[in-house]
C-alpha cells in the first residue's frame, strides 16, 4: 500500500437482497429503524436534511430529527412518533389520527394568523417523513420557498445502513403541529418563540467593571448600572465606538450575541407566565417530505454494496419524479385537468393513496 494512505474499513456486517423488501418503501424503513434501534443505535431518527436555493442551485444541508412518520394508507393508518426507546413494542408511538392529515388548505393557527410559508401543495399522497423546525428566518425556509425538492439521509454506522429520500416538502396545518409542540418541555417550546432561527444576534461590549458591579451592588446607584442607566443618558454598559477602537478605558468583556438570545427568552417566559397551553408559533411546525425516491443501501465488502431504489411511477410505468413523468412540457391546462381527476378518484376511493401510483423497485450498481 503507498505511504499516506489508510486502507478503508470494509462492510460484513449484512447483506439485502429483493426477497428483503417490502412493496412500500414506508414500511421498509420502519423495519430498518427497528433493527437501528435493536443495535443500540444512538439517537437512530438523527437525519441529514438538504435543500437547494433557486435559481442558484445552492445546497444546504443539516442535522435533524426525524419526529413523525406518515403512511399512504388511511385505512391502515399507523402515523407515528419516532422514539429512541429500544422496546420494538414502543418505538412507533400513536400519532395523528386520520381526519387530522393535511387537506392542503391554508390554516389559522391558535394565534390568529396564517402559516408564514406559501400556499401549501395539495396533497394526493398522505404518506411521508415529517419534521419540525422554524419555516420563516432559517435557511432551509428560505430555500424551500423558493424550490419544495429536499431530501433525507440516514446513517446507521452499526448497521452498515443508510437511507436516501427524495421527495417535495409540505407543511402541515397548525393543528397538526400543535399536537407534537405540546408534547416539548416547556423551554423547547419558550425557545421556538424566541429564537429567529439563522438570523444574526448583536453582540454588546460590556464593561468587566460594570458586570462586576451588576453581580454585588444593591443599592440604587448598582441598580442603575444594572439597567445601563446614567445622568447622560448613555448606557454605562456598552462601550462607546472610541473606546472600543482604542481598546477601552478599562478592561472589556465581549459579548457575542448570546445576551440577546437569552433577553428574547426572557421576554417570551413573560408573555407566556401564565398560559397553561402555550399555542405553537405561526412560523413553526411540521413539514412533511413526501417521497418519491427511496433507497436502501447495505454495505458490502470490496465496496459492492446492495443498494435498492423505490420509485414512484404511474400505472403507465412512466417515473413521477419531475421531468421524467412525461408532464414536462404538456399543456398546463391538461396536466392540472389530470390531476383534478386524479384527487377526484382518491376522494371517492376514501384512500390517501395517489391513485394510478405504485412503487417501482430497482437494485443499483455500488
């Protein structure tokens, strides 16, 4: 082997091959997150979540938890809140009952106002992975607005697993996401009001001297200098740009921004002092990917991993990922008059399913 060079570790530890896999890709990774939790997988529905800025194409990607997964099936309903509870009996709690799925519609949530993300998609498709997270100031909302394809990745070190999603990304009524908001600790739910999530916070230059004094002082000379009061006004705790440029008359702590984040806490505590039910924010809640890609992908030795891929596909066999469907370039009138048709034949079915859909399995090359 050439100097520098590590050989890589190799995968033993399983095989997957199609006799493996069930015909829905939902259900297929609630068996995989099972065994995750079985092996003492920390922390199992920790997911990488990417989304991409348009038109600049730009990808963003961070950690999240996975909370909720729904299936197609109404009928065979088993909406679910993830858990790291290693009990297989336990881990898929109860969750949303059926008439509480998304029917697209605009909703009011408990504080009177619009979810701030656009008009959700109708949905045809009821099953999906559903997150929580704020959808006005991060930059995941700011990607989503302006293109709704995200995707999922999984990593199951100790199984030599992981699962790629592809899918669109709606947003759940505020109804829905009242219900896992109440299930939060109270500070979690105090946070999602107070922080603008990604946003910038202002750091304050505070005089060592004067913090000193804010921690010892009671009198009413202390007091004031723990409000930043003066005789001119100014705010004895924040250095002027002079003294900050020429290093300050005296010693400085730097804060970096940490002090506004806790004074929004602060303030959000205090709105809420005596609010039994805290209602979730306007611009927070659940959003569902709903898939259309799923793959498996087991590791393997020599690097020939088993890797299956679900695609959703029309009864015609064409794929329903955008641009492979044959929709691209029909007439928009006829495509929306298809669609129509299709959410008519759901309704009269009673089943959440898209209608003329089914999942096409696929083994790829590692």
């Amino acid at each position: 082997m050439p100097s520098g060079f590590v050989r890589a570790k190799q995968f033993t530890h399983g095989a997957l091959t199609r006799k493996d896999l069930s015909p829905n890709p939902i259900i297929q990774f609630r068996k995989w997150f099972r065994h995750a939790q079985e092996a003492g997988v920390a922390v199992p529905e920790t997911v990488n979540f990417s989304t991409a800025h348009l038109p600049s194409g730009r990808v963003s990607s961070r950690f999240v938890y996975l909370k909720e997964i729904h299936d197609d099936d109404d009928n065979n309903n088993e909406n679910s809140s993830m858990s790291t509870s290693t009990n297989v009996k336990t881990e898929l709690a109860t969750g949303f009952p059926p008439s509480a799925l998304s029917d697209g519609s605009s909703s009011q949530n408990q504080t009177g106002g619009k979810n701030s993300n656009q008009e959700p998609r109708k949905e045809t498709r009821k099953g999906g992975f559903v997150i929580y997270s704020n959808w006005q100031t991060s930059h995941k909302a700011a990607d989503l607005a302006t293109n709704p394809h995200a995707a999922l990745t999984f990593w199951w070190p100790e199984l030599e697993r992981q699962v790629r999603v592809e899918g669109i990304a709606e947003r759940l009524t505020a109804e829905q996401s009242q219900v896992y908001f109440d299930s939060r600790i109270r500070g979690s739910r105090i946070g999602a009001w107070a922080s603008p999530q990604s946003s910038v916070l202002t750091p304050r230059h505070v005089r060592i001297s004067d913090v000193e004094t804010r921690a010892v002082a009671g009198n009413k000379q202390g007091e004031a200098e723990a409000t930043g009061a003066s005789d001119n006004g100014r705010d004895n705790n924040v250095l002027s740009d002079e003294e900050r440029k020429n290093g300050g008359k005296e010693q400085a702590e730097t804060d970096d921004g940490r002090q506004e984040l806790e004074q929004r806490v602060r303030d959000i505590e205090a709105r809420f002092k005596d609010a039994e039910r805290i209602p979730v924010p306007e611009f927070w809640g659940g959003m569902k990917i709903k898939p259309d890609i799923v793959e498996f992908w087991q590791g393997r030795p020599s690097r020939l991993h088993d890797r299956f891929r679900y695609t959703l596909v029309s009864a015609d066999g064409g794929s329903s990922v955008d641009g492979e469907d044959g929709e691209e370039g029909k007439d928009e009138a006829a495509v929306a008059e298809g669609k129509q048709q299709d959410d008519t034949a759901a309704k009269k079915s009673g089943r959440g399913k898209e209608p003329n859909k089914s999942w096409k399995i696929e083994r790829l090359a590692p």
